[in-house]
C-alpha cells in the first residue's frame, strides 16, 4: 500500500543471517517498513518562528481563512501568530489592508502586485514579522481566458523584502483553497530555512 499523503516510509535494510546475527544487504526479513507521519508546514513554521521569536500575520481572499485555520491547529500558534483578515472583497482589501485603489484598478485582485500588498498590508496592520498574501480565482465560476479558475497569486513579506509566486491550480473549489494554504504555507517555510 503506498503511504499516505504527508507520510515519510522507513524501510529497514538489515535482517537477520542463520546464526541470528545481523546481516546487512542480506534477503532474510527484508520486509520490513515503518510509515512516519510527517510534520506539516504549519508545525514546522510554528516551530522556527517560535525560535526566532517571530510572528505572522495572513490577508486570505480566495483561501477564506483556511492559512490562519491551519497555522492555528497548532498548540501555541497564540504566540506567534498575530492576526488575520479574509478580504473577499476590494473594498476590503483596501480599507482593512491598505491595498491601494490604484493597484486595483490597474491590475485586477486577481495579481502579484494586489498580492505583494496584501501580504505587506497583513504585516504592517499587524506588526508581525512575516505576512501572507493570497488572492485568486477558487471557482467554478469566475474564470476567463486571461486569469482562469485556479489562477492564485501568493506573497510572503519579510524583513528583507517580499516574494510574490503564481500558481495555476486544478480541481474543485475546496481542492483550489487547500493547494492556496498548503502553497503560502510552503513559501513561508522557505522564507524561514
């Protein structure tokens, strides 16, 4: 049976010769496996920013607050994260985030730059070290050509700067919002190696 999604598989490489002592690279007993569960980003992220003594901050569209559920499925996420605010709408993002209107105008809330600043938005409202930004089309409905259902922008602002990624996701409205959160998820965790 293949290991589940998250899971690591050890596979012991000893057995055991005729006389019962080990035997390396040998055929005796070599079934043997253990499946690890796998530390998600969420826990992982909790643990270096406990670390460091940082903190995040999310501003989630598309995702509808599913980053800030899963970073506080962990025990003592109250100690580093800071906040967070799920802004559907434009006016949303520029009121509660400080998204400008002329971003907007310019290049949709569906894009990079709305993303970069929503990112920015979340930790400069929160005064936390790192925010995440996330805006994007979750579907079914919502898509063209130019920016189809799937089409999510993810950015980390940091204190060196912020990083904005694009991602083109498939599958259904809730499949599209895991892949968000586990993606800003993942992007934060490299931010934080």
């Amino acid at each position: 049976m293949p290991p589940a999604r998250g899971e690591v598989v050890l596979y012991s490489l000893t057995g055991e010769g005729p006389d019962h002592s080990p035997c390396y690279g040998c055929d005796h007993d070599m079934n043997t496996k253990q499946t690890v569960p796998e530390n998600p980003p969420e826990v992982l992220i909790g643990q270096r920013l406990t670390h460091r003594s940082e903190s995040v901050a999310t501003a989630e569209s598309c995702s509808g607050g599913l980053i800030a559920h899963r970073l506080t499925n962990v025990s003592g996420a109250s100690g580093y994260v800071r906040g967070g605010v799920v802004a559907y709408s434009n006016e949303a993002k520029a009121a509660l985030l400080g998204v400008s209107t002329d971003t907007l105008a310019a290049h949709g809330a569906v894009s990079a730059p709305v993303a970069r600043e929503l990112a920015e938005g979340a930790r400069t409202r929160f005064g936390s070290t790192w925010g995440i930004g996330v805006t994007g089309i979750a579907g079914p409905t919502g898509g063209t050509p130019e920016k189809p259902v799937g089409l999510v922008f993810i950015a980390v602002a940091g204190p060196n700067g912020i990083e904005a990624t694009r991602h083109v996701f498939e599958g259904n409205r809730l499949s599209v919002k895991e892949q968000t959160a586990d993606a800003a998820l993942r992007l934060l965790l490299e931010h934080l190696a």
